[in-house]
C-alpha cells in the first residue's frame, strides 16, 4: 500500500478535480421520491451542503492556523519539520479529511448512489495509500517525535476537545486560506451551483431560462471572486505566508 500511495502522491493534486468531473457520470438516485416523499430533494440538498461546507471549513481552519508544505518535493513525500500545531493537534490529516467531507457532501448533493457507494470507498482506498505512504517517510525521518505524535492523536477521526483553545490561541491568517484554496474553491462552488441547478428543476420551477441565467451569475461571481483573489496573490499585496 505504500508503493501505491507514493505513486498516487504525485497526482494528488489533480486527482481531486478528477473526482469532482466524476459527479456527472449518470446513476441511480441515492434518495428517491418513494422513501421521503415528494420533497425528496430537500435531503440531499441540506445535508449534502452541510457535509461539503464541514470539509471546506477544516481545510480552512488548518490552513489559517498552521499551514503545511503539501507540494512535497519533486512529486515525492518531504516535510522539513513535522507540525503538530493548529488542527494537525485534533487530527493527523485535516487536509484529507476535508477532502473526503468535501467530495462525500457534493456526492450526496447530486443524489448520486454510484459516487457515494462505489467512488468514495475508492477514493478512500486511495488517500489511505497516501496517508501511509507519508507516515512511512515521516516515521524514518523523525522517528520517536512522530510516533509519540500518533500516540496522541488518532489519524482520521478528529477529536474536538480543547478546539476552542486551539483558534483562540492562534492567529488565523484569512487570507492565506483564501490565497491556497481559490482554485479549489472556485472549482467547487461552480459544481454545488451547476448540481444545484440542473439537477433540482424544483428550484426553479422547470423554467430553464432562468435556470440558465442563475448558472451564468453565479460562475461569473465565482469568477470575479477568483480573480480578485488571484490578482491579491500575484500583486503580492496578499502575503502566501
């Protein structure tokens, strides 16, 4: 499994994105009218949100507290130092678990039982290789300091004590997240609009111009947001740091 998580690592980037366009493969509905009624979609929808935006938000609150190199070095595991700070002390990997909450709430927001059954356990499959992959590095590098760290703190599954002290003790640094995160976020909000809109006709009562005309203000929002956010990084008037 090792072997498979460093030749995943080298396309981790990329691999997210790939999961995201696999949300429009076609697939029987994971909730249907016959179960919860003609408002069906309203369960999907609230609890798909609700997952996704619960990813986005511990991706943000790690990556504003205590940012950590993911690029590796020439697509290979690396870290100079093992950073235990911020949410990395409530789980071991809060940026994978974000992912997983994010790509596991946009599989539920699109109804989809192909994503949610069968492409999510595959991603899962991956990312523990992954995972592995860069303990495997991070145990030979720092040998008893790593160990004593997974001693405390469990590797998937968060714990929420002292999280309150955590953000109170450190200073968020908002725009360092938006500054890592825009393309990410720009891809995802653009596919929770087009989920939204093309897979719930209620929302708009079947009127497909509206429909349509939604779908364009909204990718021009994101858009404006995303360039916005992209000039602020370039110009340097937004510190990466």
């Amino acid at each position: 499994m090792i072997q498979i998580g460093n030749f995943f690592f080298k396309y981790r980037n990329i691999l997210f994105i790939f999961l995201y366009l696999l949300l429009f493969v076609p697939s029987p509905p994971l909730f249907g009218e016959h179960a919860l009624g003609p408002h069906y979609y309203w369960f999907p929808i609230v609890t798909g949100l609700m997952v996704t935006f619960a990813g986005q938000l511990i991706r943000g609150g790690t990556i504003g507290l205590q940012y950590i190199i993911r690029g590796g070095v020439d697509k290979k595991v690396y870290a100079d130092k093992l950073v235990t700070e911020g949410v990395f002390s409530h789980v071991r990997n809060p940026l994978y678990v974000g992912n997983v909450l994010m790509l596991l709430g946009v599989g539920i927001l699109a109804n989809s039982m192909i994503y949610t059954l069968v492409i999510m356990p595959v991603f899962l499959f991956i990312y523990q290789c992954i995972v592995l992959a860069e303990e495997n590095f991070l145990r030979q590098k720092f040998g008893v300091q790593f160990e004593e760290y997974t001693q405390r703190v469990h590797r998937w599954i968060p714990s929420l004590k002292g999280i309150g002290v955590t953000f109170s003790s450190m200073e968020f640094h908002w725009k360092r997240w938006l500054i890592k995160e825009y393309n990410t976020q720009f891809i995802w909000l653009c596919g929770i609009a087009l989920i939204l809109l093309f897979r719930y006709p209620e929302l708009t009562d079947g009127n497909t111009v509206l429909r349509n005309s939604l779908a364009v203000a909204f990718i021009l929002v994101f858009a404006v947001y995303y360039f916005y956010v992209r000039y602020m990084k370039k110009s340097r008037k937004w510190p990466a740091d």
